[in-house]
C-alpha cells in the first residue's frame, strides 16, 4: 500500500448513472440483473425516496454540485447561461473539497480513466476539477470523485451478455402494450445491466487500491429514465432516482431508509461526512451523519428544455405530490426534437390514438392542454393517473401544498418568474428544429414524415 491509501480523511466518489430511475434489482425491478449494485446496497444504506430538483441533466447537475436549486442562481432552463460565470457568493462542490486539501477528479469510468467525464452546468466553469483520475493526487492526499457512466442514456445499448425477453418487462400504468414499447424497455433494462457491469469495475478498483474502508460511495443518478413521461416532466419517473450510500463501518450496511432526500442535499451532506464546513448559501439539507435532519417535502421545477419552453412546479410528500402547470393552455407534448428523435412511443401513442387503442392512463399525455393542477396519492396511485385536485375529500391537503409550495417560491427565489427573451427562445427553437431537420436527414427520413410510416421506421430498427 502506498502513501496515497493511507490517509485520514475520507474520500469521496459519486458514481452517476444517467437518465436512470430506479429500475434495479435492489428496488425490485424483477427483469433486469444488477449483481454488482445489488451487493454494493447490502454493504450500505438504500434510500427509497430521493428525488432530483429538475428532470433533466443540466439544471440538475448545477443544483447537485452547488447545493442550491437551480432556479435560485438562473441554472432553471436546460443548457443556459453557460457563457456566464457562477454568481460570486457561490462555490462548487469541487471548490469547497480543494480548499480543505483534496484532488477532485471527474471521468466516464471503465473501462479506462483516461477522459474527462460530463458536466454539464448551466454556467461557465471550464475546469470545475483538478484532473480525470484519481491516481493523480499526490501521495496522501484524498480525493473528491465523479464518474459519470453514459450507458442508460439514449441511445440505449443492446446487452448481447444477457438478453432481456420484452415479454418479460413490466410497462407503467400509462404506456400501451406494444411489441415496440416492450423492446425499447428492455433495451433500457439491458443497457442498465452494462452500467451495473462498470459499477462493478469501479468498486473492484477500490479494493484493489485498498480504497474501500476510507471512501464515501454515493451511488446516484442525474435525474429519471428517458422515456415518455418520464424525462423533462415532474412526475416520479422524472424525478425519482436511486440512491445508495456506503461507508464501511459508518453507515449502516443492508440498509433501507425511506426518509425524503433532494438533489441539493447531496453536496452538504458529503461535505459533512469529509468533516468540512458547508457554506452557508447552500439550501440543501444534510441526510446521513450526527448531523442529520428529516425532511417533510422535496420540490422540483422544470424550465425551457431544448426549444420547448414550459414551467412546471412540484412539492412531493410521502404520500401526496402536487404539480402545477402554469401553460395549462399547452399540450403536455409539445414538440421537441430530442423526444421525436429518440422515444419511439412518442410517435407511437398517437397512431394507437387515431385507432382508439389507448385507456384513460394513457390518454392522459396526448391531451391538447392541461390542469392548471395535479394532485396525486401516491401511496395509492404510484404511477400518477388519477388526479384528485378537484376531489373535494382532498380540498384539506391541496391548499397545504399549495402553501408550501408558494412559500417555496418565495423563500428560495424561484427566477422562473421571469419569462427568458423573446430572442433567446427564438434561437433555442431554431436549434432544435435544425438539430431535428439534419438528424432526420441523416436517417435518411423526411422532418415531415408521418406518424406511420415513422413508427415502420422505428419497428425495422428494433423489432
């Protein structure tokens, strides 16, 4: 063992998956196979309610490394403001752990540690970390981790290791059985299964370094899996994420807590862990440690993402999650070229609608506008299909939610309020479609195809 295990301090490694929710063997998923992440939860603590503070990458990754939602510090609308600096009385993760001494680091992982790894803030910070791998530090010195594994996000990887049979997956609620749905669900199981594959990698490297008693391990996500409803909207399969924390001999192994941890708990919550002071304009909470506390609520906010402007406001409990849509005017599926490029069922549901093959749940998403309003029981209504914001049984617990939702607002200064230029939303626009048009192209399909003879399309490539 050389100098570089032997010191005191603890380090610290966020393992994320990408666009990942928790569709884990550990979290009862019974298709896909996740030996390495299953065994890595029977060594920590598994937490069943952590939620992220936006469904999609960039505002999210700019509120988990600063501790701050996103619509605090103008980070609220996917892949903004990237030309500007980070406000002044705010720091980074990586700069609070450089400051007490430690190297950070920030790589995709196996099978090499040779690259730098995603980003993805909505703000200017060329060289958030010291390098790429932890090997770098100089000996004794701890370190600060990301590795930033790509598998789950679209396009889905095909597992040839072990095939997933889709008849064997299970659909929500609201997705029609279909062949072609069922397929693109197992691909993202199986793609699941190559990240769980790495995940392995990673922990077998820290024993062989002799790294595994001294290093914090967060096992995380950087919001919900890319699917229809899922990505870019605040329902559960946006937001909820998995969480795994260990640390042999601190925190508590084989583990199940089902306490409410958010995004921006991540970074004071580390800190704390590594013995460092947590500045005070983070606005997240500390979940594990003697200084732990207990939240009641998570809230989650989604903005413009690409070219498809929206604003959308979320408090989760336990048991009731309140959304509230402020373009109820606007279709939940307005265009977006990502979505068309990449969902097949966001092609596919309207053909099955034209047919009449779709029940009330799925139904739902293709409605021409929305409530102003969404409340959901959770408890007895996991997949968000029977809005009870106008069941009078509920009147009590609605305008809880609304109180401290708006309270929310008002505390953390949400800068949604303040639409974005007319000029900026005309150029995210703009780039979308041009992105759709030359990506369409190159699959050597019309922008303008039809709904049909999309979905033959999307069949010949997976079926």
């Amino acid at each position: 063992m050389t100098n570089k295990e032997t010191t005191t301090q603890p380090n610290i490694l966020w393992i994320y998956g990408e666009d990942l929710s928790p569709d884990l063997g550990c979290y009862g998923t019974p298709a896909v196979a996740t030996p390495n992440i299953d065994r890595f939860a029977s060594e920590g603590t598994l937490f069943s309610n952590a939620y992220v503070t936006c469904p999609v990458c960039s505002p999210s990754r700019s509120a988990l490394i600063t501790g701050t939602y996103q619509t605090h510090f103008d980070a609220h609308n996917h892949r903004s403001n990237r030309d500007k600096p980070l406000r002044e009385d705010m720091k980074l993760i990586t700069d609070c752990f450089r400051e007490a001494g430690y190297f950070t680091c920030n790589s995709p992982g196996p099978p090499k540690y040779d690259r730098r790894g995603k980003t993805d803030f909505n703000f200017d910070r060329k060289n958030p970390f010291d390098g790429i791998d932890w090997q770098e530090r100089a000996d004794g010195q701890p370190f600060y981790a990301q590795i930033n594994i790509p598998d789950t996000h679209r396009v889905f990887k095909p597992d040839p290791q072990r095939p997933i049979n889709p008849d064997d997956v299970e659909l929500p609620a609201y997705y029609p059985d279909h062949p072609l749905i069922r397929k693109d669900w197992a691909r993202y199981l199986e793609s699941i299964q190559i990240l769980d594959r790495k995940v392995g990698n990673i922990l077998r490297r820290l024993d062989d370094e002799g790294l595994t008693d001294n290093t914090i391990v967060f096992f995380m996500s950087d919001h919900g899996r890319a699917h229809i409803r899922c990505k870019q909207f605040l329902y559960d399969g946006g937001i909820h994420i998995p969480l795994i924390v260990r640390y042999p001999g601190n925190i508590e192994a084989g583990a199940v807590s089902d306490k409410l941890v958010s995004g921006v708990d991540f970074m004071p919550t580390s800190l704390k862990l590594a013995g460092i002071d947590v500045p005070d304009y983070v606005q997240g909470q500390t979940f594990l440690g003697e200084q732990a506390t207990t939240r009641d609520a998570i809230f989650a906010a989604r903005d413009r993402c690409d070219g498809t402007v929206d604003r959308i406001r979320c408090i989760r409990t336990q048991q009731y999650k309140l959304i509230r849509n402020y373009h109820p005017e606007l279709p939940y599926m307005q265009f977006n070229g990502y979505k068309k490029l990449q969902y097949p069922l966001w092609t596919l549901i309207h053909v099955l609608a034209e047919k009449g093959q779709l029940n009330d749940a799925q139904e739902h998403f293709i409605q021409k506008s929305r409530p102003k309003e969404e409340l959901y029981d959770l408890q007895n209504d996991p997949y968000e299909v029977n809005n009870l914001a106008d069941d009078e049984k509920h009147t009590t617990i609605l305008n809880d939610l609304r109180t401290k939702l708006d309270s929310w607002i008002e505390e953390t200064g949400d800068m949604g309020e303040t639409p974005e230029p007319d000029d900026v939303i005309a150029y995210w626009k703009e780039n979308m479609k041009e992105s759709y048009d030359e990506r369409m192209e190159s699959r050597s399909l019309s922008p303008d195809i039809s709904d049909a003879d999309y979905v033959t399309w999307w069949e010949n490539q997976l079926l």
